[in-house]
C-alpha cells in the first residue's frame, strides 16, 4: 500500500511540476525579432550561454576589404547586449526602405535569426531577412492580385539532360485565353533558377506593377544559368563535368536558350511568338548572356536588357556582332550599372561602344554597387518599359 502511495505521489508530483514548466513557459513573454518600429528596429536572440553575440548584415556599417574583383565595401559586425536572462539585443536607427538579409554571429560562430519566418537563400547559403516598408520597397511586398510560379522541367539536347526553370505566369493567364509577352530573366554567378523569385522579388514586382497598370501583362521565364546543373544545388541531383574554359562550350547555355527554352516556352505557353514580344535580360553572368544571345542572334529579341555587365577583355569582333544587331534592329537596349560596382568600367565600355555604333540606348546609372539591392530596382524600373 505504501508502493502504491508513494508511485502516486511521484505522479502527482512530477505531474504538479510539468504543469508549472508548461505554465512558466506559456506566460513567457514571445521573443520578437526584428521587432520595426518607426525609428528603431531591434533584434533579439536567447542564447544565455554565449559569450559574444554579434549582427551582421546589409544596414550595418561597411569596411573597405581586398577581394579577388577590387576593394569592395562588406558589412561589418555590431555586438549585442546579454540581460540577466540570456537575452541578447540591439536597438538600431531604421534603416532607410529595402530588403535587407543578416544573420548573427554567436561565438564566432553565423546562425539566422531563430524567430524570424523571413528568410532567403543566397546559393548555399540561408539568411534572415529585414524588409523595411517604405516607397521603394512597396511593390516588393504581396499584390492583391498574384500569379503563379511553376517550378518547370523540360529537355534541353543543347547541353544533352532534363532540365529545370521557373516560369512566372500573370493573374488572370489561366482563364484569360489571351496570348502574353515573355521577358526572359537571368541569373547571376553563384545563383539559379530560383535566384530572381527567392532574393529578386521578382514574382512580387511584376505582380504590382501589372496590377497597377504600370506594366503589360508577361510571362517570366526565370532559367538555370550553370550548365553543369540540371537544377539548383537543393535538389541534390548530380552535377555534369564542365570545362568552362571549353572554347567549344562558350555558348552552350545561350544557345540552349535560343534552340531549346525559347522553343519549350512557345510551344507549352500561350505566348505572342515573334521578336517584337521577347525580351531579354540578366545581371551580372545573366548580363554578360544577355549580351551574347543579342549579339549572336541579331533580332531575336527586341528588348535587350543588360544589367552589372559589360564589356570584358579583347573581343576584336564587337563592332561587327554590334553591327549586326543594329541591322536586325531593336526596340529598346537598355543598360544599367552601380557607379561603385566592380564592373562599372566594363558597362561603360558597352555604353562607349553602343554610342560609337550608332546603337540607340540607354544607361541607366545609379548610385552602389553589385548588389541585390540595385538589381531589384533595375527590374522595376525596367519592366514597365517592355512591350509597349
């Protein structure tokens, strides 16, 4: 009988401090980060055996650092402050309206922020996210009316395996009967076909602008710019050999695009099939294709969009490819380069030899570098301009 008492009372007992466990936990206050208010935003994380905490990321101050491209402006760490329960924080002045990605560095050590959903990859790399609301950031947040983005396979014989692409369709396009535009966009180094729509806004931007009348209903077509990939890397399918100092190779992905995605997309999509309703644009790598696939095949496109690109090395021919297109004829040829990017010298050599060709077009110049920041406003500045 004494057994049975005491096996009860070890119940209740253990039962007793489970609810008190339950109760502390349930009128704990919720950890709130990034917690924006209209001057301040603070971030928190509970790590109460850590001895540094520290934030990094696109609103802290930036160094001036050597890199492989030039001296480059990087953001630098700002530390934290523990309270007597482990909580550590910062109160920082609100950053001015962007999309900004961070993580804090915990003994050394980068980790996300644990109680923020808003997060993006950047290739291999996961980061937190601070979106700051504000006019320039407006139609980077969710429309009232949204399309689709379909993760799409299809066969490229070009680079020789199934393939995949992200293919925005407008609001409307699934019982409109109409036939749209496209705008192929581009991708940069280290990035893929989820670049433009994860880190780019892109569905989020053509959805505002097409819902507010500012730009004409399109198809986006968002391809894997890394011939070596069937996909991105989170996909864990197996990568193919690839020289890429294969002269043979050189332009294996944009004609890939010309023979195979190009074709894929007019045939699967209700699509306005002639050059007058193609464009064509990419940063950085995406850039530099945007540039071959206008040179090599002269007319094709009728809206050629360069954006962090330009003109590299010896090409002793690029009076002759500029030529060419200018014969084939275009609608609009818009650059567009940071005045403190590494690669502004090469987008003024494109401009120079633009001009010097006699080739209509434009320059668009803003202010910062090679950065995620800039190529969103190119794409909002841009689209409203295709197709009309």
């Amino acid at each position: 009988m004494k057994k049975i008492l005491l096996f009860i009372f070890c119940l209740a007992f253990i039962a007793g401090t489970q609810a008190q466990e339950l109760s502390n936990f349930m009128n704990q206050k919720p950890i709130v980060s990034p917690e924006i208010g209209s001057k301040e935003v603070t971030f928190r994380l509970m790590a109460p055996n850590a001895d540094t905490v520290k934030i990094n990321g696109g609103f802290t101050p930036t160094v001036k650092m050597k890199t492989s491209f030039g001296t480059m402006d990087v953001p630098s760490s700002v530390n934290l402050k523990k309270d007597e329960k482990g909580l550590w924080s910062i109160t920082l002045p609100l950053p001015e309206p962007e999309l900004y990605t961070y993580s804090f560095i915990v003994d050394g050590v980068a980790v996300n922020d644990p109680v923020n959903i808003f997060m993006q990859r950047d290739g291999t790399r996961y980061l937190s996210v601070l979106l700051v609301p504000g006019k320039k950031t407006e139609n980077y947040l969710e429309a009232k009316q949204r399309g689709n983005l379909q993760q799409v396979w299809y066969d490229s014989p070009t680079i020789g395996f199934n393939r995949r692409m992200f293919v925005y369709t407008p609001y409307g396009y699934e019982t409109s009967g109409k036939s749209y535009p496209v705008l192929y966009l581009l991708h940069g180094a280290g990035g893929d076909e989820d670049a433009w729509s994860t880190m780019g806004r892109a569905r989020q931007i053509l959805d505002n602008l097409i819902e507010k009348g500012q730009a004409v209903p399109m198809i986006c077509v968002m391809p894997n710019g890394n011939p070596n990939q069937m996909a991105a890397k989170t996909t864990m399918l197996t990568e193919s050999e690839f020289d890429f100092r294969d002269p043979s190779k050189q332009n294996l992905y944009i004609n890939s695009i010309a023979k195979d995605i190009v074709p894929y997309i007019e045939k699967n999509y209700r699509v306005i099939a002639d050059p007058d309703h193609r464009a064509i644009s990419g940063l950085s790598m995406g850039g530099g294709h945007t540039i071959a696939l206008a040179n090599e095949y002269p007319g094709m496109f009728q809206y050629i969009c360069p954006l962090s690109m330009g003109l590299w090395g010896e090409q002793p021919d690029i009076d002759a490819k500029l030529q060419g297109l200018k014969k084939a004829g275009y609608k609009m040829y818009w650059l567009a380069c940071g005045n403190t990017d590494f690669v502004y010298d090469s987008a003024k050599k494109l401009d120079a030899k633009l001009t010097e060709n006699g080739l209509k077009h434009t320059f668009f110049v803003t202010e910062g570098g090679h950065t995620w920041a800039n190529w969103r406003v190119y794409l909002n500045t841009m689209a409203p301009q295709l197709f009309r």
